[in-house]
C-alpha cells in the first residue's frame, strides 16, 4: 500500500470520529445516568472507543474491503461502502444487543448502548447516517482509487440490423 492510499485512510477516520460522537451524544442520552453510576470519565472514554470502533468500520475496513475486492466504478465504489458500513453495523448492533455474542472489550457499560431495545436505535439512528456519510466520505476520498471505464463511442458499422441493397 502506498503512503497516499493510507494518509486518505487515516484522514477518514479522523473525520468520522467526531461524526459519530456528536450522533451518540445526540441520540444516547443518559450520560448523566451513567455518570453518577460509573464516574464520568470512564463514560466518556467509553463514548469515545464506540465512537472510535463505528468510526473504523466505515473509515478503514469497509473502504480496503471495497478497493481490494469489488473494484469498480466511482458509483458502484460510494454504493458498496455505504451498503457494507450499514451491514456490517447492523450486524455489530444485533450480535451485542439481543444476541450477546460480542462483549466489546468486556464492558458492561459500552453494552448498555446495544441493551434491550438501544440496538435499533444505534442501528436507525447513528449507523444509518453513519453509512449515508461514509458513503460521501468515498465519493470525496475514492475518486482516485476507482476504475474508469472508457465509453465506447457508437459507430455506424456496429450496427447488427439487415442491410438492404
């Protein structure tokens, strides 16, 4: 991988990050319950590691699983990331909420976001827009890293119809 293609990378997650905590600060809150529960630093440490991890999905995997395994074209490219980071969020969300099969880092508070009925609102509420501004995020970063497809101008002799004399 080239410094450029990473620096893009990095770039992305730097701008997701904040995206996706001002989401979970808007849609998620009980702060102040968890606060006088956990103590306020150890919440948000752990609003910023969720942040961080919804971040990287969109940010970083879903971007290299896209250029290295569906090359296509720029529209196909912004498509793809924006279907795959709602997948994979969706995915995240159901297997630490009603499942219980994922324990991010083994936390009991960073689980409360997934709790009862809280994994539909990570799913409609921060991976929706979420995916929606990854999306943008490769229309903007993508461009280069896309497949050009030449148009192929129309000529008169390509034509397949029956010509007669």
């Amino acid at each position: 991988m080239n410094f450029m293609y990473i620096s893009r990378l990095i770039m992305r997650l730097v701008i997701c990050v904040p995206v996706v905590l001002y989401e979970l600060f808007k849609f998620y809150s009980y702060t102040a319950i968890l606060c006088s529960k956990y103590g306020y630093q150890k919440v948000m440490l752990l609003y910023i590691v969720l942040a961080t991890v919804t971040g990287a999905v969109g940010a970083i995997l879903v971007p290299l699983i896209v250029h290295k395994i569906f090359t296509r074209i720029r529209r196909k490219n912004v498509l793809n990331v924006g279907v795959i980071t709602f997948v994979i969020l969706t995915i995240m969300a159901i297997l630490c909420g009603p499942y219980d099969v994922i324990h991010i880092f083994k936390n009991r508070v960073l689980n409360t976001f997934f709790t009862e009925s809280n994994f539909t609102n990570y799913i409609f509420q921060v991976a929706l827009p979420f995916s929606l501004f990854a999306a943008g995020l490769e229309f903007i970063f993508g461009k280069k890293y896309a497949i050009v497809v030449p148009i192929k101008p129309y000529s008169h002799d390509e034509d397949k119809m029956l010509k007669i004399l």
